[in-house]
C-alpha cells in the first residue's frame, strides 16, 4: 500500500538511508521507548515520519557528541515531550 499522498511518509529502508541507522538499531531504540512506532500498514509494514528521522538524527547526535547512554536520553526526551503536552 502506498502512503497517503502529500504526507511524506517513509518506509524503513528509506529511514535507514535517511538517518544512517541500521534497522536493527531503529526497531531498538522504538522497543526502549526512544522512538515511536510507525504507521502500521500492515502485519510488517509501516511508515515513517518526519518527526522519526528528527528523533533518529537527535538519539544520535546525544550518543556520538554527548556521549550519553540510552537511559539519559531517554529521559531528556520523556522531559521534552512532558513540557509539549
């Protein structure tokens, strides 16, 4: 199934490609709670935001230049979504 037009959904290869994440990584990091899931299509089939590749982008970033662990940015995103909700 194709996404709905002008919505600029991806699939997961085109967010790998986007980010430079392996897939394993990404279905990791949406397991821990770092990312939302995608839009599912179907039983193995979902799409992707633009807000996914601006999460992936920030998780990475936090990792490599701040040297943070998974937990810490975790909660640095729950904070962040706190104070938008």
């Amino acid at each position: 199934t194709a996404p709905p037009a002008g919505e600029g959904l991806l699939k997961m290869k085109d967010l790998c490609d986007a980010t430079g994440l392996p897939r394993q990584a990404i279905h990791f990091y949406i397991q821990q709670g770092l990312l939302p899931p995608g839009r599912k299509t179907g039983r193995n089939m979902a799409f992707y935001g633009e807000e996914h590749v601006a999460r992936l982008r920030l998780i990475k970033k936090l990792q490599h230049e701040r040297f943070l662990p998974l937990k810490a940015i975790r909660a640095l995103l729950d904070d962040q979504e706190s104070q938008f909700s």
